[in-house]
C-alpha cells in the first residue's frame, strides 16, 4: 500500500515544483479554451491565446473567475469533458441564489483522494488507524473527501456522517477510532459530550482533522486539551476539489497547499492586483490537474497570507494562514470590521465555550451587535449582580477587541443550536444587500 507522503513531490525544491506548474498551465490553458466557451470568450476578448500563456509568469494575463460566473454558467457552462466521463457531482450549501456544482472525472477523484491522503498522513496517520468521517456525506465534500483519502491510505474508514452523537461516541470507543475529522464546531461540540460522560480514557483518538469553517487557536486548544489530541487543520472548496487543497503538518503553523494540483496567488480584493508572498489579501486558485471542472484564477474570497519560509517537517509547499476572514463574510458594524473569529478569541479567553451568535441589527440611528453568550456551569446559581458584573466584563473585553460595543447577552447554557456541518455564527438582521 502506498504511503501518501510523496516526498518527491511535496519536499521537491522550488525550480522543480515552478517546473511542474509551468508544464502543467500550459496544458490546462490549452484544455480550458478548447472546451469552455466561457473561457474562449474571455480570452478572445482579452486578445490572449492559449499559446501567450508559457509558464506561471503569464498567469496574470488570465481573467478571474468568480462565484457569480459559476453561478451565470449553471449547471452545464464551464464542464470540460463530454457528460459521460463525469462520475460524481458535489455542491456547495449556499443559501442565496443558484448552487455552484462542480463535476469529477475518475482521475479527478483520484487526485482529490491523493490530496486528502497526504493530509491524513501529515495527521499522523497511517494504513494502521481507524478514521472516524463525521463530516456530511451527500453533496458536502467534507464526508467524500476525507472518506477517499482514508481508503486511498488503507486505512479502515468510519463514514459516521455528523449527527447522533450517541452512536458516534459509541463507536469511536467500540473500533477504536484513532483519528477523528469533523468541522472545528462538532468537534468542540463532541469533545463536551465526550467529557460529560467521562469517557475520554475510553477512547483511542490521537489526532483530529478539522476545516470547512474558521476556528481560532483558543479553539484548537480547547479541543486538544479536552480529548487529549493534537488538531490539524485543513482548508479546501467545493469549487477547487473540496477539503485537501491545504492542510497542516505537525508544525501547526499553516497549511501547506498542493502545489502540484493548484497554483495559488493573492491579490487586493480591490483592484485585483497581484500581491508579494507574505502579503496579506485574498485567494486566487488554479487548479492545474483537473479535467472536468478546471478553474483559471478562482477567486475564494478569503483573506489569506502564504508563507515560503522553510517548515520543519521538510514539506516545501506554499503554506497560506488559517483563512483570516473573508472579504465578503465580514460585518460591518458602525462603521468597523467585525470578524467572529475575533469575538470567539476573546469568549474562550474568558473561560466561555466556543458556542455563541452574533446578532446584527439596525435601528432608526446605528446598527447594534449583540452576542449570545452560554453561561458557564457555574454560573448557573450566580445572584443577579455577580451575573451583571461578569457582563461588564465582557463587554468591556469585546470592546478592546474591536473596537465598538456589542452587547452581551447570557443565555442558558446548551441553549444555542449545536452544529453538525457549520455552525450558524451571525445573524445578520439588517439586510444590507437586499433590493
Ligand atoms: O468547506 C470544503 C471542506 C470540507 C474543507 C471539509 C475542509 C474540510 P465549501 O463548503 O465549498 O467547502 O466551503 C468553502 O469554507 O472558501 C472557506 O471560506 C471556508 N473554509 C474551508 N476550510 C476552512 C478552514 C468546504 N480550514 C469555504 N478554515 C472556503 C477556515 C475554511 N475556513
């Protein structure tokens, strides 16, 4: 069984790695203009031929592709092979206006599984574990990514799906799961269940994999101590491939990206300028190796830094920051940006669980944030002063954060929706971006 870390690949020097991607692009441009129309319009009008584009010096001369052309090109649009050599489908959850579906050939599939393999072995794992998938199956490509990757390594797959809890603890104990791969908030979520019933010594679990949504330190901390685990994160889209596009080795200071599989770039959000290493801006992503779905210069719209300093683990590949907002997700709240990510560092900060909402909403005068905020366990018999002291406190904490008031409001613990899939963090009542 092949062990899926290439070092041949994922420990190449920099000229080899440039190498691969130039031969690569130049094929995937070829690919892309003879079979989609959309990008043969674009191009002609550009005035650029496939020919123009050498190497990964001319990427620039390429247009964007956004979320809203995906959207334009449903369902069919941008498919690059014939119908009949796709074999699989997924989708993202958007919840606004048409779903984005991405098409997999076989060998697309085979990639995709490659990436989230390599990924389970930066985890440590091994043909030996027992990989507990309790990410959504269907057309979420959390369960089918990581699920492809377990098989791919030999290992023996638990496709859990999320959702009763029970049964997951009941089997995490019964096979001896030895890795678990959730989104962050079911996990933190899992790891309480797991500590009520006082069955962390029964279980076999050494490590997590856990992305699809953003999740601070504090978290992973969290996490770690409450099931004596070390937690990797791991970053990807529906539109790329699905998880696997990056993940994180046993340094935990971000994620290596598949540099063989997708060429990433930053660029100002604004003027779409290309950006230095180092530099922070949002994503941009061509996928070199796909046949069905192959996007030129997708833009994520998450706010990334990459980083090309030397890692310990001997990988060379291009590492991007945990996504550090989003240039579309973020609140505006009198005038400041607000990312959740900021309101969750300082709640764990202050001893309070990773489960909250924020609520936006406008009146006459000014937006208001309120954050729901669970009580901890002890403070369930606090008297009302006490409970009105520890609100000062935190609303005091969250303004040195960011910069605004929010308010706070406790609420009873266990009392705000859990997740299975992605946590629902803001509610936004203003409805900012409609008519
Ligand atoms: O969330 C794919 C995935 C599944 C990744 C399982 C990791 C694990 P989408 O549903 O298309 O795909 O959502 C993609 O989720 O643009 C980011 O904004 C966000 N995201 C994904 N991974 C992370 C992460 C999957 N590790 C969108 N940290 C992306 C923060 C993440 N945000």
């Amino acid at each position: 069984m092949a062990n899926y870390f290439q070092p041949e690949i994922e420990c190449a020097s920099a000229e080899e790695i440039r190498a691969m991607q130039d031969e690569r692009l130049v094929k995937q441009v070829k690919h892309v203009y003879d079979n989609v129309k959309m990008y043969r319009d674009r191009m002609d009008e550009m005035g650029i031929k496939p020919e123009d584009i050498k190497s990964v010096d001319d990427l620039k001369k390429l247009p964007f592709t956004t979320k809203d052309d995906l959207r334009e090109q449903y369902p069919y649009g941008l498919l690059a092979v014939p119908k009949e050599d796709v074999v699989r489908i997924h989708s993202t959850s958007g919840t606004t206006g048409r779903r984005v579906v991405a098409f997999y050939t076989q060998h697309d599939i085979d990639l995709w599984d490659e990436c989230c393999a390599r990924a389970l072995v930066a985890a440590g794992g091994s043909k030996e574990d027992v990989v507990h998938v309790c990410y959504g199956y269907g057309l979420f490509t959390g369960g089918a990514g990581l699920n492809g990757g377990s098989h791919k390594l030999g290992s023996m797959t638990l496709p859990m799906s999320s959702g009763n809890t029970e049964r997951q603890i009941q089997f995490m104990a019964d096979l001896g799961s030895t890795i678990l791969c959730c989104t962050p908030s079911y996990a933190a979520f899992l790891a309480e269940a797991i500590e009520e019933r006082g069955m962390a010594d029964k279980l076999k679990l050494k490590s997590g994999i856990f992305g699809a949504e953003a999740w601070t330190e504090e978290m992973r901390h969290d996490i770690e101590d409450k099931l004596g685990i070390k937690a990797f994160d791991i970053y990807g889209l529906t539109e790329i491939s699905g998880p696997g596009v990056s993940f994180e080795c046993e340094e935990q200071t971000g994620m290596h990206i598949n540099e063989d599989h997708f060429i990433a770039e930053i660029i100002d959000p604004n003027t779409g300028e290309v950006l230095p290493d180092g530099e922070k801006g949002e994503l941009v992503f061509t996928s070199i190796t796909k046949e069905a779905f192959p996007l030129l210069r997708y833009r994520t719209r998450d706010i990334c830094i990459l980083n090309r300093k030397k890692c310990s683990c001997g990988r060379t590949h291009v590492k991007m920051t945990k996504p550090l907002g989003r240039s579309d997700d973020m609140l505006i709240v009198k005038g400041v940006n607000v990312f959740p990510s900021q309101i969750e560092t300082v709640l764990l900060n202050k001893g309070y669980t990773p489960n909250y909402q924020i609520i936006a909403t406008r009146s006459k005068h000014s937006d208001n944030l309120e954050v729901l905020v669970e009580k901890t366990p002890d403070m369930a018999n606090c008297s009302d002063e006490v409970l009105a002291a520890k609100n000062r406190q935190l609303v005091s904490a969250l303004k040195g954060m960011l910069g605004i008031l929010a308010e706070v409001r406790f609420v009873d613990a266990k009392s705000i929706e859990r997740s299975e899939g992605k946590a629902v963090r803001v509610i936004d009542k203003r409805n900012l971006y409609k008519g």
